[in-house]
C-alpha cells in the first residue's frame, strides 16, 4: 500500500473505531515541532521541510520552534513534558535518549522519555585524515596503532558526541589503543588534522562535504553514501560496526497510539515528497533514511543499550 493510500485508511480507522477523535478531528489546531538545536543547520532544514508536507497532509499549520541549549537537552526536556495529545512533537537524534539521560543526569530525561514516531534521518560519521597522510585505509591504521599503542590521536567534537563513541566502538572491535582529544566541533578538529597536531579525524560525514584537502578512510554506516561512493564502509574493510547519528519524530510518552499512526503515515507521505527529499539530499543522508513507528523503537532501543555499555567506559559528565 502507498504512503497516502496508507494515510487515507489510517484516517478512516480513527473515524470508525473512535468517534469522539473524529468529533474533534485530530489535529484541529496547530501542532508545534521542537527542534532542539539553532535553525540553520542541516536538522533544522530536513525539520522544516518534513513540517511543510506535514501541514499539507494534516490540514494544520505544523509550527517549528527552535529551543536549543544544552546539546539538545533544553528542547528535548521541553517536548517530553508537554501534555501527550499530538500537539507537541519533537524531531531529534536517537541520543536525547540514549545519551543525554546519562551525560546530563540533571536534565530530567530519561530512555522513555519520548515514544518513536517515524524515524526521518541517519547521520554517518567518518574517518577523515589530510591528502598526503600515510594511512590510506582502517588497515593502515590499526597497524600503526598495534605498533606503538596509544601513540595516534584522534580528534572528535566532543565527549560522549557520537562521532567519539563511533571511533571506541570500532577501536574495541579492532582491538587498538588510540588517545581521544575533544574538540568543540569538527571545524576545529579538521584544522589540527590538516596541520599536522592530530592524526585522525572521526567527523559527522556531512562535515566533509565540498572538501578536498581531506581524504576518507572509511564512512560507518551499512552502506556507502551516495555522496562519497568511493569510500568503502568500516564493514567493507572487515569490522562489523556501523555507529549513525539517527533520529526523526517523537512524541511525549503518553501519547494516544491513534494519533500516533496518524502521524506516522503522514511522515511516510513527508519522506516521498520531494520537498523533503531535497532537504536529505543537501544533509548528505544514505539511500534509505526514512522507517516507521515500529522499526525506529527497535533500532533506537538497541542504540540505548548501545551507547549504555559505551557511556560506563567513560566518564561522560566530565
């Protein structure tokens, strides 16, 4: 069945099965999005262009409030204590969380915190290095690593940042010892690659887009990106790890399950639609970047558990 074929029949099971929703023809009034980061960047974009064609198929302003601060947390605490009717929504990564709970244990989030709807992204992350480097792939790497432990660096945008828990997931599988040096963002830790002070870059991919004083060791995804299509997966070079920067529509826990699947095919309608896929393709996503309801709480569920083994080899709040 088609995305709005599938909208139409979800739309008509909610008048048949619940009258009092169908009085009130959900939504009957504007719905806000929260955006817990700055507007500009590239989830502020894929935000407002899903919203876009949301309000088209739902027949209601879908407004995007920007509330950033605190990597997300402010937002985020926002969206998950607003009152569950569908009315409050949030479009954020898996790592509100799967990571915030534990880094910011003051924030007031928690694993349950939001209840998927769609997810509507996934962020590769990649290992950059500058042109002339000697490591020309992951190979190259781990037997530099293995032999003098501990003696390359790498740079990230920060502790606990999914790019940082990218590179300890695949230093575990590879069975290398690498020294971390956090960063701000990942302007600043291309620069020091580029300058000679870091060997390594673990990066978000989109980050290296339009570059070409930068070379791509290995993009951590399951497939390659359309992107950068000459740039082998860590899988490819023989290590089974595939970390993203995934996310897409949450609701606050509590939400009714109707209005739920409403949403959720409204978002299969959003993803197809070209205004939105022009937003994914300027943010670099892979070719398959939209799931429903069901498939996003699997996957962000084995990412909290994830990220949990991660986050106790650490110390996060640091």
């Amino acid at each position: 069945m088609s995305p709005r074929k599938l909208l139409a029949t979800v739309a008509l099971g909610l008048a048949c099965l619940h009258p009092a929703l169908a009085q009130e023809a959900y939504p009957s009034r504007p719905i806000q999005v929260i955006n817990p980061y700055p507007p500009g960047g590239a989830t502020d974009l894929m935000t407002r262009a899903m919203a876009s064609v949301l309000a088209q198929r739902l027949g209601q302003p879908v407004v995007v409030v920007n509330r950033d601060g605190a990597a997300g947390a402010v937002g985020t605490a926002v969206a998950a204590r607003a009152t569950p009717d569908g009315y409050t929504l949030a479009f954020v990564p898996a790592l509100v969380l799967s990571v915030l709970p534990v880094t910011q244990p003051n924030s007031g989030l928690h694993s349950d915190s939001l209840v998927p709807v769609c997810q509507m992204f996934s962020n590769g992350q990649a290992i950059a290095v500058r042109q002339d480097s000697r490591f020309h792939s992951l190979a190259d790497v781990v037997a530099a690593a293995k032999a003098a432990p501990g003696s390359l660096t790498y740079g990230t945008l920060g502790i606990a940042s999914i790019p940082h828990l990218a590179m300890l997931q695949w230093s575990r599988a590879a069975e290398v010892a690498i020294t971390h040096v956090p960063y701000r963002g990942d302007a600043a830790v291309m620069t020091d690659v580029l300058g000679g002070r870091l060997d390594l870059a673990a990066i978000v991919l989109a980050s290296a887009s339009g570059r070409s004083d930068m070379r791509l060791l290995a993009v951590f995804d399951t497939t390659r990106n359309p992107a950068f299509p000459d740039v082998p997966t860590a899988i490819e070079q023989g290590f089974d790890v595939a970390p993203t920067s995934f996310g897409g529509l949450m609701a606050p826990k509590g939400t009714p399950a109707d209005r739920i699947a409403l949403l959720e095919a409204a978002c299969a309608v959003a993803a197809e639609d070209e205004v939105y896929r022009a937003a994914i393709r300027r943010a670099l996503q892979p070719a398959i970047y939209h799931t429903g309801a069901e498939a996003f709480g699997r996957r962000l569920a084995a990412d909290i558990a994830q990220k949990a083994v991660l986050l106790r080899s650490i110390n996060p709040t640091e």
